[in-house]
C-alpha cells in the first residue's frame, strides 16, 4: 500500500485481499497507465513488491523484458 501513497491508485477493499503460501497479503489495485515505457521498467524494478496481472499486453511486454535482460546474462556467460 506505500505505493498508494506516491501515485494515484484505486485500492481494492479488505476483502479482496489476497494472502500466499508464504503469508504475503498482496492488495489488488488498478492506476491509470500514463507512460507504457515507464511502467514497464517501474514494474520489472519492483518485482518483489508488485504483481501486474493486466491487461495482457502490458503483462507480456514485461515478461518480454525481462526475458531478454536474463538472455543477456547468459549469453555474457557463454
């Protein structure tokens, strides 16, 4: 939620909720997309605090992104 506090978010309600395997409780938000670039680098560098779920095509740019930073890694290690 300390993202709340930086950026405008609607925040879903208690009830939505949702608690993993590990006792993480992950609260479900939606924020207006301003900058498609900016998101998708905000996100890959929050990744252990933020899950994007949708829409699809933001998810699979992201997954693309990161995909290639890991391949570059590997390739490096070749």
């Amino acid at each position: 939620t300390w993202l709340a506090d930086y950026m405008s978010m609607d925040l879903g309600e208690e009830s939505d909720y949702i608690t993993d395997e590990q006792g993480n409780t992950w609260v479900p938000a939606s924020r207006p997309l301003y900058s498609r670039d900016w998101f998708i680098r905000f996100s890959i560098s929050q990744a252990d605090r933020i899950i994007v779920t949708g829409p699809a095509t933001l998810v699979e740019s992201i997954s693309s992104k990161v995909c290639a930073g890991l391949s570059a890694y590997n390739n490096q290690l070749k």
